[in-house]
C-alpha cells in the first residue's frame, strides 16, 4: 500500500491560517494585558507547541478521516469496529463463493479491551503494593524515610528496557528463578511467555510511579491531625480511614492517572515478556504504521486511544478538582 | 512488632526492585556470553564496551541530546512560564491546557504523531528530528517546575525592580531569575533525565543510522543482550550513586551552614 | 553567573561539533540483523578506505516501510526474493552497472534472471536458503518428516513459530498442499483456522524472529520454524539439535543486494557489492552466518564440509519440493488482516 504523502492544498492553507490565528492571539494578549513585554516571552513556545504538537494531532485527525488516496472517508473507523471491513469488501468483489468469509472482525476491539484489562490490573497492583510501602515511608517511626524514597527512585534512572530484559534473565525457562527451583526440588515453572509476566513487568516499571505520588501527599499531612483524631478516641484504624485516607486522596489520584495511562499504550514490555503471544494496543498501532504501512488506519486507531485517555483523565480530575496531588503531573 | 513487619515489607520492596539490577550488574562481570551460564569473573565486557563503534555512537548520541534539548527546552520554557504567568486568566487557561495536552498524551501516539510530522514535510529522520521531538516533550516538564516558583514569588517583586529604574531585561535577570532558579534547574534536570532514558518517541523520530541507548538496546534486545551494555548500564548505575552522594552532601552542608 | 553559563553552553556547542564533520567516505548498508560478517566489512574498510554504516532489521515488512520513508538513507539493501519483486514494482531500486561488478562472473548462473529478477539487471544474489523444522533430539522421539508435527498437541508449549506473516501463513499452506502464494481466501482461510487453534491450543511458546536460534540452544524449546542458517549456527553450538525440510515441501529463498534510486553513495554501493562477490569474502560471510552460498567458486572453496551439509547443501529433491514466495500486491491486505487474528487469538 502506497503512503499519500500529498496532501490537497486545503489542508496546508487550513494549517497556515491557524497558524497565522496563533500568532494573532499572542499579539493581542500582548496588547491587552498589562505585563506586556512578559506575556511575549510565551510566543517562541506557543509557535513551537503548535508546530510540533497541535500541527501532528492534526495530522493524525486528517489521516484518521481520508484513505490512502485523500478522499474523505469514515472506513477507518469502521475497521477498527471491525477489522475485517475493507478485506470483507474485497470478497464481495471477488465472488459470490467468497461471501462465506464474510465475518466481522473483533481484532481491535478484543485488544483495545485486554490492553484496557490488563491496565487496570497493573494499577490495581500497583495500588496495593504502592499505597503500603508509602504509607510505612511516611510513617515517622521509620526514621529514613527520606533515604529510602530515593532508594525508590535510583531504579527509574536506569534504562527501563535494560530493567525488563534483565526480567527475560530471572524468568526464562533456564532462567535464574527457574534454576533456583530445580535446585530446591521443585518443578521448573513456565514464567515467560505469558500474562503473568508481562503484567509482573509493567508492575516493575510502573511501580515507584504510584508510590513517590501517594507519599508525598502523605508527607504534606499534618500530623497534628493524627493527634487531634486520637484524642478524640478513634482508634487506629478509624483515624486511618477517616483521616489519613481521604487526605491521601490527591496522591492518590495522580498516582494512578501516571500508571494507567503508560500501561494502556505500553509496547516493548509485551513483546520482551510474553513473546509476541499478547498483542497489546500498543504493538497493534506500531504494527499497523510499520509493519503494514496503513497510515489511515493506524491514525484512527491512535485517535480513539487518544480520546479514551482524555475521557479517562478527565473523570480522575473531577475526583481532585484542586490538581493537589503529588506527582509531577 | 508492628515495626518489624512495616520494615520487612518495605525490604521484600526493594529486593523486588532491585533484584534485576543486582541480575543486570553481575551479568556485567560474567566471562562468558550467554544470560544463563557463569563462567567466572572477568572484567572483560568492560574493555569490549569501550571497544564497541556501536555502544559508543549511541552513548554520544544519547548524551548530545540529552544536553542540547535539556538546554533548550529550559530556555523555551523558563520564558514561556514566565509569559503564562504574566498572562490574564482566559490566555492563561489556553496555554496550560496546550501545555498539558502533550503530558497526556500517551508517548507511542506523541511519537507516531511527529513521525507523520516528519515525513509528511519530506524532512528525513535522523538525528536533528530525534532533537526536535526531544525537545517538544521536555518543554512542559520544564514548564510545570517553573511555574510553581513563579507563582510563589512576590507579585510585585517585577514592578518594583522596574520602578527602581531597572530595564525589563535587567529585572528578568537579576531579579525574576534568581528567585526562581530552584524550578529552572528542577526543570534542566527533569528534562534531561527524560531525555536520557526516552525510548518510544526517539524510536519513531530517529532513522536507523542514528541510534540512541533505548533504541540500540531494542534492537539488541530481540537477539540477546551483550554483556557489553550491562556493563555500560553498571557504570551508569555507579556514575549516579556517586552524583546522588554529592548532591546529598552538598544538600546536607547548605543545610548545616 | 552569565559567564559561566555561556562557558557551559559553548562546551556543549563543541561536543556536538564531530557530528559535522562526517567527509569520510561511507556506505550505508541496510541488513538483516546477524547476516553478514564483521571481518569482511573490516576487510572491505582496510582495502577502500571506505566506512561501513551497518543498520539492521529484523523482517522485510519492516524494512520495505522504512526504505519507503527515508530512501536515500541506504545505499545498499538487502531485501528478500518477493520484496525486491516489489521494490522494483515501485520503483524503489535503481539497475546495477554490472560493469563496475565484475566479481559477478562467479554468481551461479542458475541465480542470474530469477523469477523475481527478470532482467536480472536490479539485484545480485547474495545467499540462499530453505525454511524448516530444527528440532532437539532429545526432546522429540519420532521421525519429523511432516509439517504436522508442529500442529501436535503433544508439543504443547514447546513450539516456536516465526514471528512473520508469509513464513507462519506459508508453511500452512503448504502442509495443506496449496501454494505458498495462494490467492485464495478459502484456502487462506484454512491456514488461518489452523493456525489459530495451534496458537489457542497452547502450542506455541512464542512468535521471535532472531531470539530463536539462541533460544533452541539452550534447549527452551523442542521444535522451532527457522531459516536454515539459524539452523546451522544452532546445530554447530548444540549436537542435539537437527534440521529438516518436511515432505510436503518448503520455501526456498534468496536475499539480494540492491541499491535504492535515491542512495547518497551509489558509486561505493557497488564497490561494496563487487566486493561481497569476491570468492573469499563470500566464502567468510558464509562459514560466519551458515547459510547458503549462491558463489560458485566460494563453494570449490569451502569444499567437502559445504558440499556434505544437507543443511546448507540440500539435494535437488528438497529443492524441487521448494517455492518461492512471489509478490502479492495489494493482496497483502487479507493476509495482515489474518495474521492479526491469529496474533490476537
């Protein structure tokens, strides 16, 4: 399949006029605002934002809606209903003893859904392992806190794809886990290949994003509130839940929106970890732009996962409407 | 008791942690090429990694981009924040949501997008689009350190220094500046770390002459990984105990002074 | 402060200098991963003066997009039998000066107009080899003649498939007894059926392209779907370990040299091609990678030890039960469609 790399001339002059729209806005903001030569300063940024990010999401809308020629079409779409649709079309064209392949394809839909599934779980994981270990990091019976949240974070500098294949190590068949069983005299387990490892990766990675979050949120209670609760006379688990929990809320909140969202569009660690048995949303948009080509689909595809994350995010932000919470985001 | 039980599960933590990086570091010293067999202690990858045309270019590559997008989205963004945060509320509210958009966006599509960016302007992959995308994600981190300094400052702080007979541009330097230093060089460092360890949206960016770290090791990863780049991950690792000791030194004399 | 930021900047400024300066000649040269050997390209840079730029890939799919995209970053590509079928349909390759080639005169003439190639003027061979079944001794008791055995459910788990979509799909096909370049959606169809419930069964252990080889070494696997050479080079590390082309018959296959429209250095491009063809540059690549050579004379070199290895040597039956993949065109579409499917099974 060919790439249409020429686009019609009224998409370049839509492009120009908005970016002529752009720069429009930031000289009026300057005119009417009253830091005048301070409000300037955003405008290389403002030109390089809609150059290389608003410019691109336009781009993937434009080939979302077009076909490999230009025209306007809403196949695309439908393939991702039904990923059989355009090869469906071929066999009504090629004869009527054809017409029995003729059968919806759940492809998109199937993966779109494990990679959705598979999301939660690791945040849910994450979450359960994650809010302990900030909890008792916070605790301030354990002095070094401090010290072992970054304990926490030095494995995040090193290279995330080094950290996974060192996984394909540990759980490989002849792998260190595996020889460290026969040794003991069990049975050698299957531990690659499989859900189970690729979920057991994107916790590995995942993980200090939801614990550095949940802990700072935690750290920036104040601990007079604790007191006051058990002077009161609640005890332990009620000043947990009644205090600290939903004062923990906003960290919490970011932590899962900066797991889920890289769980969901994760590529390499399926791969590496579960052997090209699970294909995850991730691997099917990178597989339709290269190893298929299909620019049109591959674009719509991404559109949709983009629209998820933001309907997701946005039902996260109405949790935390103040934006407290303790991540960088 | 209770004690014990909260410092053995924050133990089982770690070890969980760093049970691949004690895997990746040893492996680094095994004399002998595949993941699975010890064959005794060598330093011999060590000498391979400095060797290695490949590994070598990657790093630079890695490095130079590092720095020059870590600069430069510094610079875009310290003057971005401080023009967002002299705006009035309406522009402002259009340019922090601009600002997050790409936050939000999963990386893959970020790095998809720019790819059809890209190509589509006939601009050949390599190494200057690998920078330009670079850059592009760094700038909002940058922004987002800068910003809270910015708004934590005293709002007439500008006003007086101007009033005071300074020049806009002096005002900026010698007095916005340093009081917002702190988030610049949170900022510098954020986005240099993101891009030092960027692998999805460097892999979409880049042709396959122009290799950084993450995407080398992709490449290798299917085939089997060298003791040569655990080597040069155990050296990285060590570099940042090291800077990680001095800074907490520095941080723990400024704070005795 | 200032000065010793734009100290720093300047420092910064000089490290990126050597990136411009790259005068040095160079070919850049687009190979499957592991295909070819370090020696001869040193060999090649001692003799010309001429660096080398080795990138690598993994499947042609993923090659043929990337050449598409950025056409001139290569000057020489190493493309598979149907793939340069398709380049020259697209325009893609330029023809060859065969004058500036003269180590040609030792390419098997059998090789010169392939069906791919029909004027012969846009590639030169560069090796050859079949597609089969490696297997560990060990692990599998019975005679493997048949495609089938990899469809058994007594290797549940122990099976690895190539991750590819003309290797996996062709194979069935030809276990079903149709053609490797089929047309036929019913006959796809069956493939495809075939290969779901051998996926969904739990027969196989994973889709790898190149970890495969590592992988039957070690003995992760009993049987795995592999090239030849990958065979080869298994076989040499692990005696357990055999190769074999089934009955029904297999794909044979050629890679080739050529050389995009667009390359930044054609002129060392076929410095670099004419070099490949020399006897004893053919005869290392060969003994390093174990595939077959299609280098008449780096055979005579190579002698007994070559011509007795049924791997890399398979007798003319084996041949004759053998296809080539040919070009699909826009049929590639169905066939995506249900590799996706199987992938997602």
């Amino acid at each position: 399949m060919s790439q249409n790399l020429n686009m019609p001339p009224w998409v370049v002059w839509t492009l120009v006029a908005l970016l002529f729209g752009f720069i429009l806005f930031g000289i009026l903001t300057v005119k009417r605002s009253n830091g005048i030569k301070r409000s300037f300063f955003a405008s290389p940024y403002t030109l390089w934002m809609v150059l290389f990010t608003i410019v691109p999401c336009l781009l993937i809308a434009y080939y979302s809606f077009t076909d490999p020629n230009g025209a306007f079409t809403l196949d695309n779409f439908k393939n991702f209903w039904d990923s059989n649709y355009s090869v469906n079309q071929l066999y009504a064209q090629m004869g009527p003893e054809y017409s029995v392949l003729i059968q919806r394809g759940t492809v998109n839909i199937d993966i779109l859904v494990y990679s959705l599934w598979m999301a939660l779980l690791c945040t849910g994981i994450c979450l359960a392992l994650g809010y302990p270990a900030a909890y008792f990091m916070a605790d301030r019976q354990i002095k070094i806190g401090s010290t072992l949240v970054v304990l926490f974070i030095i494995p995040m500098w090193m290279n995330f794809l080094l950290r996974t294949v060192a996984w394909m190590t540990l759980l490989e068949d002849q792998g260190l886990i595996n020889t460290l069983l026969k040794f003991l005299g069990f049975h050698s387990a299957q531990l690659m290949y499989n859900d189970g490892a690729v979920l057991l990766g994107m916790v590995y990675n995942f993980l200090p994003f939801m614990v550095f979050p949940i802990y700072t949120s935690l750290t920036k209670m104040d601990s007079r509130l604790l007191e006051a609760a058990q002077d009161l006379g609640a005890n332990h688990f009620h000043t947990f839940w009644r205090v600290t929990m939903p004062l923990s809320i906003p960290g919490v909140i970011s932590g899962i929106t900066m797991v889920f969202m890289p769980s969901v569009t994760t590529f390499f660690i399926p791969r590496i970890l579960g052997g090209g048995n699970t294909m995850m949303f991730g691997d099917l948009i990178e597989n339709r732009f290269l190893t298929e080509g299909n620019w049109n689909v591959g674009s719509a595809l991404s559109l949709i996962m983009m629209i998820l994350i933001l309907i997701s995010l946005s039902i996260l932000r109405k949790a935390d409407p103040e934006g407290e919470g303790g991540g960088i985001v | 008791m209770k004690k014990l039980a909260k410092r053995s599960y924050l133990a089982l933590m770690l070890l969980f942690l760093y049970t691949p990086i004690a895997v990746l570091i040893l492996q680094s010293f095994n004399a002998g090429k595949s993941r699975a067999k010890w064959e005794g202690l060598s330093l011999h990858w060590y000498a391979e990694l400095f060797r290695d045309q490949a590994i070598m270019k990657a790093l630079y590559v890695t490095l130079t981009i590092a720095v020059i997008a870590a600069a430069a989205a510094t610079v875009l963004g310290t003057l971005a924040a401080i023009g967002i945060h002299a705006m009035r509320k309406r522009p402002q509210a259009v340019m922090m949501t601009m600002t997050n958009l790409p936050m939000t966006m999963p990386d893959i599509v970020t790095g998809i997008s720019l790819m059809i960016l890209f190509t589509f302007s006939k601009i050949e992959r390599g190494y200057v689009t690998m920078l330009l995308a670079h850059i592009t994600f760094n700038t909002p981190y940058v922004i987002l350190s800068v910003l809270p300094k910015l708004k934590q400052m005293n709002k007439h702080t500008y006003e007086a220094a101007l009033d005071l007979g300074a020049s806009p541009s002096y005002a900026l330097l010698h007095v916005i500046l340093p009081e917002i230093s702190p988030g610049v060089i949170t900022g510098l460092l954020l986005a240099f770390t993101l891009s030092l360890d960027d692998f999805v949206i460097s892999y979409f960016t880049t042709s396959p002459m122009v290799q950084n770290l993450s995407t080398l090791i992709y490449s290798k990863a299917r085939i089997g990984i060298e003791p040569t780049l655990n080597a040069l991950s155990a050296l990285m690792f060590l570099a940042l105990l090291a800077l990680l000791l001095v800074v907490n030194r520095r941080a723990s004399k400024t704070a005795k002074a | 402060m200032r000065k010793s930021l734009t100290c720093m900047l300047l420092l910064l400024l000089t490290l990126c200098l050597p990136m411009a300066s790259l005068a040095e000649e160079v070919v850049n040269v687009y190979n499957w991963e592991d295909y070819i050997s370090q020696e001869s390209l040193d060999m090649f840079t001692q003799e010309t003066g001429i660096t080398v730029n080795l990138m690598n890939f993994t499947t042609n799919e993923d090659m043929l997009v990337k050449v598409r995209n950025s056409p001139s970053s290569f000057d020489v590509v190493f493309p598979s039998d149907y793939c340069i079928e398709r380049m020259i349909a697209e325009g893609l390759i330029a023809p060859i000066d065969f004058t500036k080639v003269p180590n040609m005169q030792y390419i098997d003439a059998n090789l010169l107009k392939p069906s791919y190639d029909p004027t012969g003027e846009y590639s030169v061979p560069y090796m050859w080899g079949t597609v089969g079944i490696l297997y560990n001794k060990t692990m599998v008791t019975e005679p493997v003649t048949s495609w089938g055995i990899l469809f058994d459910k007594k290797y549940t788990n122990n099976v690895f498939m190539i991750d590819s979509i003309r290797d996996c799909l062709g194979v069935t096909l030809k276990y079903l007894g149709y053609s490797m370049n089929t047309r036929d959606p019913l006959q796809l169809n069956e493939a495809k059926q075939l290969l779901i419930q051998q996926k969904k069964d739990g027969i196989v252990k994973a889709y790898q392209v190149d970890e495969t080889k590592d992988k039957m070494v070690a003995g992760e696997a009993a049987l795995a779907l592999v090239w030849s050479g990958d065979a080869q080079y298994a076989i040499d590390l692990n005696p357990d370990l055999a190769y074999v082309v089934p009955q029904e018959g297999s794909n044979i296959w050629v890679d080739g040299m050529v050389i995009p429209k667009a390359a930044k250095n054609p002129e060392n491009a076929l410095k670099f091609i004419d070099f490949m063809c020399r006897p004893d540059i053919a005869k290392i690549n060969c003994e390093e990678i174990w595939y077959s050579s299609p280098n008449t004379e780096a055979i005579k070199l190579m002698g007994d030890s070559y011509i007795n290895n049924l791997t890399m040597n398979p007798t003319q039956d084996i041949i004759d039960r053998c296809e080539f993949f040919k070009d699909i065109q826009d049929f590639i579409q169905i066939y995506n469609a249900m590799w996706l499917e199987i992938k997602s099974a």
